[in-house]
C-alpha cells in the first residue's frame, strides 16, 4: 500500500541558505531510490521558518530502505546540525 511521508522542519533565521542544497540533494537520491513516486518541499506562508516534505511511497517497506540508507543519513545529520534538533517524520495511508 502507497504511504506518504510527512517531514516537519523548523529552520533558525539565516540557516535557509545552508538547508536548501541539502534538501535538494536528498530529493535527487530519493528519485532514484525503489519505491519513490514523488515529493515536494513547501515553506509555510505565515512562519517562513516552517519547512513541510512531502513525498508518496509505494510502500511503507520503501520509506523505510530509504529512511535507514546511509548516504541518506549522512545528510539527514548534516540537515539535523543546521536546524539544531531532529527531524520530525509521520507515515499516513489513504482511508
């Protein structure tokens, strides 16, 4: 069953600069990782500080391959040190 991942960030006032190539480079291994169908990245229009993830998965086994990928984590701790906390993720399916 398909799965969407929900990623809330709060980015620190200055960090966006230092955030943004990271999530880029996430995104391009995440496309060519099994089971990626998409993704996008939104910023919260009322607190710009607020960065949301979105992306669908064919399977939570998927989410999970790529979550646990070592190249993954390697940024994901690079992404973790700008933002100075760790990153929030939710797993949801269609009712």
């Amino acid at each position: 069953m398909a799965v969407k991942i929900i990623i809330r960030r709060i980015v620190p006032e200055g960090k966006t600069k230092l955030l943004t190539p990271l999530l880029r480079k996430l995104r391009e291994l995440a496309m060519n990782h099994a089971g990626y169908i998409s993704g996008e990245t939104l910023r919260c229009v009322n607190d710009p500080r607020e960065f949301l993830v979105i992306s669908s998965w064919q399977s939570e086994k998927n989410w999970e391959t790529w979550l646990h990928h070592p190249e993954r984590a390697e940024i994901q701790e690079q992404i973790d040190v700008v933002i100075g906390q760790k990153t929030e993720y939710r797993i949801y399916t269609n009712t």
